[in-house]
C-alpha cells in the first residue's frame, strides 16, 4: 500500500471531480479513441517508422547537448535575415517583452497563432491587462475562448467539448468578440467551421500585429516552422505588417536535414495525417511578402533548470504531438484541466513538475498522475521514456518530504522489519487470517487510496500454513 496520495491530494481531487462528470468522459473516450486509431494506422504504413523514431530522439538530444551553440548560431541567423531576436528568462519578462512591441505599434489588437508557449506564460492575460486584445484564431483555441474556458487537450484543446456545446458558445458569445453566429446555426461541423470562418475573416484583414508560436527553429537558416490543419495560421503569420513569434528553446533544431524527420513525424503522430495540410516556414522579413517587422523571443521559463536533470531533461524532446495523451488510461478519464497546467497527460506530468518546480501542490503530484503502464513510452516519436521520468520525479518529491511520503516511509520501514523476521511474518498471517470475519473493507486514515479501491478478502489460511499441510 502506498500513502503517497494522502500528502498530495492536487491532482486526485481534480480527477475526482471530473470522473462525477459524465458528458466530459464520453466526449474524451469518443475523441482520444478515435484519434489513436487513426495514429496506428497513419504510422503502421512507414516500414522505417522504427527508425524516424530513433532519428527524432537523436537529434533532440545532440541539439540539446550543444543548446547554447545551436541558440548562437540561430540568433545570428535571425538577425541577418532581417529580424530582431529577444530573450526572455520567465513567463513575466516574456510578457513584457511582447506587450511593448506590441504597444510600439500603435496597436491595440493582435491575432493569434495557436502556441503553447504563449499559453505557458499567460499572454493573453498579460495583453489584456495593457489593454490589449489577443484573438485566438484556431478554431479549438476560439471554442475555448468564446466559452471563458481552457484547453485540456495539446492537439485538440477543445477535445472536452461536443458539438451541441460548441454551437450554444458560438450563438452566445461570438456577437460580443465580433462578428455574430448566423441566426438559427445547427451542430453541424459544416455550419459552426463557416460560422468560425466569416466570425475570424475580419479579424485577419483588420489586424496589423499577429503573434504565433514555432513548432521548430532551423538555426543554419534562421528560418521557423508553423504545422497547423486549417490555414489561419498562415493568414497571421503572412498578412499583419508585424510577427511576433515567442517560442521555447528547445524548439531549435540544427539543420534542414534534421528538419526533414519532424516533417514525417509529427503530422502522422499527432493529427494522422501523411502529411501536414499547411506547413508554413518563414526567414527574417522580405519586402515584397509577408510582415516588415519580425521579432523572436526565446522563452526559456524553467527550460534550463529541465537541461541540467540528466534524466529529466529528456522532457525536452517533446514536439507536442499529443500521442501519450491519446494512449493513456488516466488522461482519458480524468481529462485535461486536472493537471492544472498547458501541457496536460503524460506529457504534462513530466513537462509542468520542471518548469514549474515541485513546491506546490499541483506540481507535487502530477509525477503520481499515471498508472506506469508505459503506452506513453510506445507511442512517442522521440522515444521519451516518461515511465523513467515519472518515477525519477516522484523520488524527488518523496524526498522534499510531507506528511504522506512519512507515513509512507514509516510503513515500508515497519514491513521490512517484519520481512527480515519470519516468525513475526508467520505469527502476522495466522493472526490475520484467524481474525478476517472483523477486517473493514477499507482500512482507516487511507482514504485516497481506497477511496476506489477495497481490501482483498483474506484467505482462511497462510499459503506457508497450506504448504507444511499439503507439502512435505
């Protein structure tokens, strides 16, 4: 038994919660089932997908051996072709940083590429506080600001949500961010992605700033790397006269040919598709296309701290496909919002804890959100071993100590002791079979554990009883 949910009760009381709500785990079963199929299928078709595999996880961890160089060298890179290059140290310099672009502009609109790197840092929230407004653009990242939600989903943010849920945002919220909902809109995916589509039309030929995000950095070129699947990405990244684009540092990689992998990875390991529908990639500022003003701010917000854990640094590898989400037992159930961070799942398990640190209580038990059944593992197309790192984490927390992980300790201190004396094991067995008929089901001051769970019915007699009657 294991007391280690009693001194972290974050995520499980999260989890509970939304095990309560029915709507939300049929739309997650639907979705994250369907979605893996299709994955399996997608992959199954490349005979060498072993190999992309082993690439991926190889360049990740030879570009983040030599970061500083791979940075360095990107940094020039983007300078020479045009643009302007900032670092940001945390979510608040970050923030701070965009927010005067963008105010240097004269602007007090900006539209967005969907990034999980401004989510991170809280921009939309940072942009508002200047007066500011930030419109999300990817139709999952507009049902989740139209409804005052948050994503639950890396891929697919939105995925806690049906199609009934998403016309009723539409038809009462669309009017106050913009253009109104057509009267009478039905549930049908034909009618809400037009109702998407005329609501943002405005916006993308209205606005002077867009902001985005970078699936990846070539640092030979200086060039970045936009996949999305429906197109307004590359309306904010070609039509606004400046782009600002915040990314991790660890999204560089260093060259084209290294790019060449991602581009037969990520699109059939996240979306299953063979190849990605919009594939945007831009280098500096041209005068004849695209914004005349670039600028790149390389986030770093606890990335550092993640490269200098030999095992946990691994993390870093991630290229947000989504498919440890879609595999696990967990996230299926307990949904998105119940790791209180961006970067739900397994993923999140592993990603939040390193940014973040492991004081709070959230942090402290996302390493415990997961069941160790290593489906995350199988499906990652960098091979990250998140089963490893989970477990490296949670040695970690148990180790910055608690109320839970002492009466744990006292436990397993207490069981070796009788292990290591087999008369006191013997006596314990007959004394607890002898007294079986009085066990409770659920033995006291564990209720996190047993909460879902019951105590086995006890055998009338010890197996080592059995063996000296029916062995000799």
């Amino acid at each position: 038994m294991s007391a280690t949910y009693l001194g972290m009760p974050s995520f499980p009381e999260a989890a509970g919660e939304a095990l309560h709500n029915v709507t939300l785990r049929a739309n997650l079963r639907h979705a994250t089932h369907t979605i893996r199929d299709k994955r399996a299928r997608a992959v199954a078709e490349l005979a060498d997908w072993a190999q992309l595999r082993e690439a991926g996880k190889q360049i990740k961890n030879r570009t983040l051996r030599y970061l500083d160089r791979y940075l360095e060298q990107l940094e020039t890179a983007v300078t020479e072709a045009g643009g302007t290059v900032h670092w940001a140290a945390d979510a608040e310099e970050a923030n701070r940083i965009v927010a005067d672009l963008v105010k240097a502009t004269g602007e007090r609109e900006v539209v967005k590429v969907k990034s999980m790197a401004t989510q991170e840092i809280g921009l939309n929230e940072a942009l508002e506080a200047e007066g500011i407004s930030a419109y999300e653009t990817d139709l999952a990242e507009l049902i989740v600001q139209l409804g005052d939600d948050r994503p639950s989903h890396i891929l697919v943010p939105a995925i806690h949500r049906n199609r009934g849920e998403i016309r009723d945002i539409f038809a009462e919220e669309m009017g106050s961010w913009g253009r109104p909902a057509p009267a009478g809109l039905s549930d049908s995916p034909t009618e809400l992605a037009e109702a998407a589509r005329l609501h943002l039309r405005e916006k993308f030929l209205r606005a002077k700033v867009g902001i985005s995000g970078a699936n990846f950095m070539v640092a030979e070129t200086g060039t970045l790397v936009v996949f999305e699947s429906e197109g307004n990405g590359r309306m904010c990244l070609t039509l606004p006269e400046t782009l600002i684009s915040v990314v991790g540092i660890e999204k560089v990689v260093p060259s084209w040919r290294d790019l060449e992998v991602f581009l037969q990875t990520l699109p059939r390991s996240s979306t299953a598709e063979r190849m990605n529908p919009y594939t945007s990639m831009w280098t500096g500022t041209a005068d004849t296309d695209g914004p005349r003003t670039f600028h790149l701010v390389l986030l770093d917000n606890g990335r550092t701290d993640a490269l200098a854990d030999e095992v946990g640094r691994q993390a870093l590898r991630c290229i947000r496909c989504s498919a440890c989400l879609n595999v696990c037992p967990v996230y299926e159930r307990a949904g998105g919002h119940a790791y209180g961070s961006v970067y739900p799942g397994p993923i999140g398990a592993i990603l939040s804890p390193q940014l973040r640190g492991i004081q709070s209580e959230i942090d402290a038990s996302l390493p415990y959100a997961s069941s160790l059944c290593g489906a995350c593992y199988e499906v990652c197309p960098v091979a990250i071993d998140i089963p490893e790192v989970l477990v490296h984490l949670r040695e970690k927390v148990a180790d910055q100590g608690g109320r839970g992980h002492r009466l744990e300790k006292a436990a397993i201190k207490a069981a070796g002791w009788v292990l290591d004396h087999p008369a006191a094991l013997a006596a314990g067995e007959r004394a607890a079979s002898r007294t079986r008929k009085l066990h409770p089901t659920r033995l006291p001051g564990t209720g996190a554990w047993t909460a879902a769970r019951e105590l086995p019915e006890l055998p009338a007699e010890s197996f080592r009883d059995w063996w000296k009657k029916n062995r000799t």
